[in-house]
C-alpha cells in the first residue's frame, strides 16, 4: 500500500532537495504510523470456546486424563497422571483449507 508513496517521495535526492524530502518523509512517517495504528484498533479478537462448544466451556474438573500417558510396560498409577483442569476460552483459528481451531488444554499435575 504505502511502496509507492514511498518511491515517489524519495526518488532521485540531490543536495538542494534533501531537506525538503526529509520534512516530507517525516510527514509520510507519522501518516504509516496513525494507518497501522487505525489498522490496530479494527482487528478482531479472536473466537471463543463457547462460539465452537459449550460442553467445553462448562467442563468442570473431572476424571479426564491426559491422553498418551500410558506406555505399556509398567502398571499404570491414575494417581500420577495428568488430568484436564479446563479448557482455555481464547482459541485459534489456523491459517487452512479447513479452518482447523486450536483449543489449550490446561492441566491438573495430579
């Protein structure tokens, strides 16, 4: 958006222009700064839990373990393992064909 601008306004500098074209350009600084900041204030938070699910965001802990815990060797000991404690509200939405969420597991160490 702003490249052009910017080729036009610096272009060939020879000594007589230089400070003409640096209060210019400090002119085109402060007006890229006050774009990105509107740009700023527009954007979006992101989705929630509850817009995808509300079983998850009522989810209270429970006697849900951590999947993969188990390796087939020893015995298993529930006492030890990881349990969700909830799941976070703020998701993310991945950059995809299919728009997959991202949902963080927050855990109980047990």
């Amino acid at each position: 958006k702003h490249k052009q601008s910017w080729n036009s306004l610096v272009g060939k500098l020879n000594k007589v222009d230089v400070k003409k074209k640096v209060d210019e350009l400090r002119k085109y600084e402060q007006k890229v700064r006050a774009d990105g900041r509107k740009e700023a204030g527009k954007r979006k938070k992101g989705p929630k839990l509850s817009d995808y699910s509300r079983w998850f965001t009522k989810y209270q802990v429970g006697s849900l373990e951590l999947p993969g815990q188990y390796n087939g060797v020893d015995k298993p000991n529930p006492s030890y393992h990881k349990k969700i404690a909830k799941f976070d509200e703020v998701v993310t939405v991945l950059a995809s064909l299919r728009k997959p969420v991202k949902i963080n597991i927050l855990l109980d160490n047990g």
